[in-house]
C-alpha cells in the first residue's frame, strides 16, 4: 500500500530546524552518518520474526539497538527519521513506543519541540495497520508507560477513528485492554457504569466524568453519541444499542442469522460458543 505524503513542512513551524542543524560540528555530522545508516539498515528490513539466518530474539535485539543508538544519539533526528520511506512497520511501531515511554527534557538546541514531536506521531499513527496499534499498545502496557502522552495517544487514535464501530466488535478484548490501560481500573468500571446507563438519565457529575475521560479526546462533536455507545459496547454494555454492528453482535446470540453484517471471525466465535450442534 503506498503511503500518503507527509505534509509536515507545510503544517508546522520548522523554520529554526536549519539553524539548528547548521550548528552542528563536523565530527557530529560524521558520526550522525554512521549512526543513521546503521539505523536504516535495520529499520528497513527487520519485522521481529525469525529468518533462515536469526531467531526472532536475536532480531529484536539488533533492532531495538539500532533504535536506541540513534534515539540516544538525539531525539529529533531519531523523530524525524521515523518519516523515511521504507521503515518497516514493525520500527514505527517500536519508534512511538519510545517517544512515548521516554519523557522529552528541556535540553537547549532540541531540534523538535513537543507540539513537533506530537505531529510526528499523529502521523505514524495514520500509516499503521490497527493490529500494529493494538500491539503497540499491549507494549505499553506490559512495560508499564501510562505517562500523559502515552493515555493521550491511546485515546487519540481510538475514539478519532472512523473505524471505531467495526473496531469495537471485531477486537473488542483488545481495545477494552488498552482503554483499561489509559483510564485505570477503579476509572474504567466508573466509566462502565456510566456509559451503561440512557444519556437523558446522567447526573451533572456523570456527565463531567465523561467530558474528561473521553469527550475531550472525540474531535468532531457530531462523533460524541458514536463513540460513548461503541466504548460502552466495548465495556461490556450489550442492552439499548443502536449502533448496527454492535447490535448485529447481540443479536446474533439468539439468531446466528443476525449476524451476517459481523466480521468472518466474529461471527465464527459466536457461533463456537452460542450455536454449538
């Protein structure tokens, strides 16, 4: 699939990056060669699988060094080479895990600031398929990174998808782990309750919780009933859905019929469980 342009140039002030870049000594840019070369050699061609000639450990390992030699080396430059053609989708992945989990310091001569970085990553986020997503973030999760970046990256990317209804009930589980992740657990089973009851019925502190847990993330207002009812679904409410798919997926249950608008898979597993001969 080829990937949509980057328009970074044209959305964002970077206009000092030259400057910056301009500063740099020559022993600096000597070595920024090595290091970036080392690192696309890598970035391009590894995807964390065993080959004839390495075990899928000792491919994560060499990966993972080349990623942490050029983020060490400097942060910026590491961001923005996330951006090249022909990384694999495995090294974006593992490139917002680690802009992620590792705070930005205030050093001076940072070639990006945070607003930059952010782009970045709203734009790596387009380009990965959402079973990329969902791993990346169970890595968070299994390595603990619950910092603000890494809940509002989560939230982001989810309840903005337009895909997030077919989402909701093809990786339920998945999404309902990630979410998890962001809010907390004593948050989720709040919010659970919350969303389990008819919008016309929630109190002014309700309504509160939800704006701050999950409307402030939603974009576009006419997108609010949508997500609310998916991330509901989602939690494990299966009552007064109006949504299709959710729906289908209730009533499939009762009727395997019903389900013909539902994923292959999805359909399959209600059918293992629910329609058994």
């Amino acid at each position: 699939m080829q990937r949509k342009p980057y328009p970074l140039l044209q959305t964002q002030n970077w206009h000092s990056l030259h400057e910056l870049l301009e500063a740099w000594s020559q022993q600096k840019w000597e070595l920024a060669g090595e290091t970036v070369g080392r690192f696309l050699a890598l970035a391009t061609t590894a995807t964390a699988r065993a080959t004839f000639y390495n075990t899928q450990a000792e491919q994560e390992e060499a990966v993972n060094a080349a990623h942490e030699a050029l983020f060490a080396f400097d942060r910026g430059l590491y961001a923005l080479c996330l951006l090249l053609e022909g990384l694999t989708d495995y090294s974006r992945q593992l490139g917002i895990r680690n802009l992620a989990r590792q705070a930005r310091g205030q050093e001076a001569g940072a070639l990006l600031d945070e607003k930059q970085e952010d782009a970045i990553i709203h734009l790596l986020f387009r380009d990965l398929p959402v079973q990329r997503v969902l791993n990346l973030f169970g890595m968070l999760k299994a390595e603990r990174v619950n910092n603000t970046r890494a809940r509002r990256m989560i939230l982001l990317s989810l309840l903005n998808s337009p895909k997030l209804e077919f989402w909701a009930v093809k990786y339920r589980k998945k999404i309902r782990t990630a979410l998890q992740h962001a809010w907390g657990e004593r948050a989720t089973g709040i919010l659970k309750s919350i969303l389990s009851k008819h919008p016309d019925s929630l109190t002014e502190k309700e309504t509160g919780i939800l704006q701050k847990n999950i409307l402030k993330y939603v974009r576009k207002p006419e997108k609010q009933a949508l997500v609310l009812e998916a991330l509901g679904f989602v939690l494990g409410n299966e009552e007064n859905l109006r949504l299709e798919l959710p729906r289908a997926f209730v009533a499939a249950k009762q009727n395997i019929e019903a389900g013909y608008s539902l994923p292959y898979e999805v359909l399959e597993g209600i059918r293992s469980i629910y329609h058994q001969r």
